[in-house]
C-alpha cells in the first residue's frame, strides 16, 4: 500500500465587497447609419482593463461594452447595429487591503437600458455590481 501526498492551496480571502455603480451615457448615431426609428434589442458586458490595489482602496478601470439592434428609417424593414463602449474608473475602499494583495472581480449587470432622445441619439443606461475580493 503506498501512501501519497497531495498539497492542496485554498486562497483565504482577506476581505471582500460589493459595490453599485450607473453609467450613464448618450451616444451619438454615426453619420453612415441611418436614423433609428425603434429599438430592437440591446445587450452588453463588463471588460475589466486594470486593477490597483492600494492602502484600503483599490482602483477599477474598464469598459461597459454594448450593442444596439434598430430598425432605421428608410421604410425597407432592415435592421442595423451599433456596437461601442463606455469606459469607467471606479474607487472601492476594502479595510486592510495592501498594496501587494492579489485581487478577484466579478460583475453582475442588474439593468441595461437603451433608448432614443431623437432619430440620432440614444441613451445608454445601466446598472452593474462590482464584487471585489481581496486575496
């Protein structure tokens, strides 16, 4: 009978949080698109660019990625598309966070709203939960 050995490493969170942003944004129809007559569908996802951690505080940089499908208005029924992004820095105070602590982020997208201000502007609103944990 042999006996082994295996080492198993379970990260111990040292702290974690939760943290409610909005980003609120109105985004202007390229000129080669046609004007939008009704909003289709919307749909969207969180791209985290860069973490600091720092003395019980660390900064998130990213970007809220969307996409927009509209009927325009030439009357042919076709659909279009615009796809952009909303970039984002956000402040998230943890107690005893150091500046050489590894960091976990997860999302959660609570609410995406699309809608139309007039036929060349829409307004992009959503509601996103950060859930930030300190290793």
């Amino acid at each position: 009978m042999n006996l082994s050995k295996t080492y198993i490493r379970v990260p111990v969170y040292k702290n974690e949080t939760a943290v409610q942003m909005t980003l609120d944004h109105d985004f202007n129809v390229p000129d080669m698109k046609p004007d939008v007559t009704r909003i289709i569908q919307e749909k969207g996802g969180l791209h985290i660019r860069d973490i600091k951690p720092g003395k019980d505080k660390c900064i998130i940089r990213g970007e809220l990625a969307f996409g927009v499908l509209y009927m325009g208005d030439e009357g042919s029924g076709q659909l279009h598309s615009i796809e952009s992004s909303i970039p984002f820095e956000e402040t998230v105070n943890i107690d005893g966070l150091q500046e050489k602590d590894q960091m976990h982020i997860g999302w959660d997208m609570e609410d995406l709203r699309t809608g139309t201000i007039n036929s060349r502007k829409i307004s992009i609103r959503s509601i996103v939960v950060l859930h930030v944990s300190a290793l």
